[in-house]
C-alpha cells in the first residue's frame, strides 16, 4: 500500500494506520481522570463500598502508571524486582499459571513487529501501545532502552522487562505498596509482620469485575460502530443475569484465583460456554433437512466478544472418501466483522447471553453423499490474520517482517474445532 508523499510521510502514515487497526483495543480504555484524589494508602478493605471500589480503581489504573519509586528499606531484591520469575520464588503455582497464559506473551510478534519500525524516540507513540500490553512505567523505559532513546538508566535482567508483558506488578503493585484481594476463608491468618514485601494491602475490588475493565472495556465515549462501543466486554457483562447472579469476570476466568485468564483461544474454556445440538436428519422428496444450534448457555458476555474472533457453522455432504460434496455446504457467521480501516461495522451476528444461533439446513441430496457433517470451525484471530496480512504486503524492515510472519502464523496456528459430528446417511 504506497500514499502519495515522501518516504518518510509514507512510513509515518502506514504506521498510524497499523496502529489505529492493531492497537484498538488499548487506544479508548477505561479512560480515568489522573487528578482524582482516592488514596490507595491506609488499611485492608478500605474501599469495600461500591463507591470505594469505583475510586480505588480510578486511582489505581490511572494510566501511565507512575514509576515504583525507591524500593522499602530493609527489603531484599528477590522482593522488590519486578519480574515475574521473583514472585514465582515464594507464589510458584501462579507464577507457573501466568507464565502459559496469554498475559505473559502479550509482548508478543504482533505487537513487537509494529514497535520496530517507530522511531527510535518515540516514546510517547510507544506507551500509547503498551498501555495494557505492558503497562509498568519501568517497562516503558526498558523498551526505550531496547529501542535505543537516551534519557534512561540501564537495569536490565536476562530478559527486558517489557517482554515479559502483562506481569504480576502490573496489577499488584503501586509505588512499591503491594495490593490483593482479601484472604480466603478458612485461611489462617498470617503474622502479618514476617511476611514478605510487607505484607499486601487486602482489597476487595480485585474481586470485582470492574478491575478487569481497566483493559477489557472502552470508554463511554470511546471509539465506537454502529452505536456500539469496539471493545464492549464489561458492558455485555453487566446487561446479563451473570452480574445479576454476581457471576464476575474473574469466577470464570481465574477459578480458584487461579491465574490462567482462559477465553477464545482455549477450546475447552469455549466449550464451557456453548451448548451444541444438533436435530434428527430427515430425507423428503430428495432433500436432506436439519438443524446446527448453539447456545451461549454460559457465557457471561457475547460470544465472542470483541472483534477478533469468528465462529463458523457448518454442515455439508461428503462422499466415502470424506470429500465434500460439491453445492451440499451451508454455513452461517458467528462474529463483529469489521474491515481493517474500521470505517463501518458490516455485521454483527454475534450470539448474547442465553440466546441461539441456529443454522437451518436444507439440500438436495447429492448422488453420492455418504454421511452429514457438522461443524463448528473457531478462529480467535480472524482480524488479526487479515491485518497481518496486509502488514505483509507493505515495506517493513527485515526485524519487522520477520516478527509480523511470525505473528501471522500464530494467529493461523490458533484456529481449532469446536465441535464436529458425522451422522451416516441411509
């Protein structure tokens, strides 16, 4: 794709372009007001009322987030580095969980190919992308100092820290005060006085869903399609009966407080959320009729939600061999497709909470059709194997294209079937 202009307008404006279609999801987030004035210091579950969670949170994912600071004296480095392989010291099983999860590669080649080709100080333009991929001020710096701007200290371990993309301090630790949610029942309690790092200031909202909305909600006046928000999540969360049921974010995604933040990509995650069936084959006057239904029985927002996915229903003839047949495939479209400039919406066919999407089948029935096939295909990446694409057909640097292709395989490595069945025709 080559605009008009020299070669650096044109660079300039390709990477805008990449980064309004890639970083979407980050731009409009849970916009906060950085002049509030709640708190974050003072005893556990000061902010327990649903007033005092609101401003908790208000303060706490005030973006940029501000530098740590100057660690506690007295404390050692174990408990005061901020990458996730120290916290694992003492708290292995999540460590152990976050480190296959999502969150730990969310500094991954999709992203990274796209930083690449920015310039070297442009910090600003940086931060706007990371500010949920990588949110630590600290990590900030360290991709500068990867990218090569001046002004910052080195202090790097093995592995930049802005690699290590989502880690525990993003979420758990303010200017060195760290942050949790209340202790267990049945749990006994600590003397508070040896533990590690101090203890931890015991919070309830990190039991509400509205943490999560930090990075999974857009804004009110956020970018929007079709009178809809383009990151919606919380908001379908809220108009189901799951928050009614007070089913959260987090009684789903992390059962057990444990850190696996399972979705779209999970094929037994999806599973849970769906109910499948599939109605009794009938043959009349030469024409197979049926019915593929799935339900969003348990999902507690639109499935899927956001605009990446797609979920395709199928159900087609094949012969003997396992050939499709020819004129016997009928499908239907469960997803937000949306082109890459974003400049309209042009379906929406997503399922909501409790309801059904049914594809209705009726074919005539081929000569040499020897068994029916259901089939649910799911791709939790569609819109980012189709950006990826394009990003390919633009000039980037040997770094860039290589982290892109990267990218582009993984999204395509990512796609699976949910449900297939085979019903043999007599």
């Amino acid at each position: 794709m080559r605009r008009g202009g020299t070669v650096s307008t044109q660079k300039k404006e390709r990477w805008a372009w990449c980064l309004l279609s890639f970083l979407f999801l980050l731009s409009y987030t849970f916009q906060v007001d950085a002049r509030a004035e709640t708190s974050l210091e003072g005893p556990d579950d000061i902010q327990a009322t649903e007033f005092g969670i609101e401003n908790f949170l208000r303060k706490y994912w005030s973006r940029p987030l501000k530098a740590q600071g100057q660690p506690p004296a007295g404390l050692s480095s174990v408990e005061t580095s901020l990458f996730p392989a120290s916290c694992g010291t003492c708290h292995r099983s999540q460590f152990n969980d976050w480190r296959e999860s999502l969150h730990a590669r969310s500094m991954g080649p999709g992203i990274m190919g796209q930083l690449v080709e920015m310039a070297t100080d442009a910090k600003d333009n940086r931060q706007n992308c990371i500010r949920c991929h990588a949110p630590l001020a600290e990590q900030a710096n360290s991709l500068s100092r990867a990218r090569g701007s001046p002004n910052s200290s080195p202090n790097e371990q093995e592995k930049p820290l802005y690699e290590q993309g989502l880690v525990c301090a993003a979420c758990h630790l303010r200017e060195y005060r760290w942050y949790g949610p209340p202790q267990q029942a049945g749990r006994r309690t600590p003397d508070r006085t040896r533990l590690p790092h101090n203890g931890w200031s015991r919070q309830t909202a990190f039991e509400d869903s509205r943490f999560c909305s930090a990075c999974h909600q857009f804004d009110a006046n956020g970018f929007e399609l079709n009178g809809k928000l383009l990151e919606n999540t919380f908001n379908e969360w809220q108009a189901s009966g799951f928050a009614d049921s007070d089913v959260t974010c987090q009684s789903c995604h992390m059962p057990g407080r444990r850190h696996l933040w399972r979705g779209i990509h999970d094929p037994d995650m999806v599973r849970s959320g769906v109910t499948i069936k599939t109605m009794p084959l009938t043959v009349e006057e030469g024409f197979l009729s049926t019915t593929l239904q799935m339900k969003n029985s348990a999902t507690g927002h639109f499935f899927p939600t956001y605009v990446t996915p797609k979920i395709i229903m199928q159900i087609y003839q094949q012969d003997v061999q396992g050939n499709l047949l020819p004129g016997t495939l009928k499908g239907h479209i469960v997803a937000r497709k949306v082109p890459l400039d974003l400049s309209k919406e042009e379906f929406d066919t997503r399922i909501a909470p409790g309801k059904t999407a049914i594809l209705v089948y009726r074919a005539r029935l081929h000569k040499k059709a020897h068994s029916l096939i259901f089939r649910i295909k799911v791709e939790p990446d569609e819109f980012y194997t189709r950006f990826f694409q394009a990003l390919l057909e633009t000039d980037l640097s040997e770094e860039g294209r290589q982290q892109i292709e990267q990218a582009l395989k993984n999204s395509m490595d990512s796609q699976f079937i949910l449900f297939e069945r085979h019903y043999l025709i007599k």
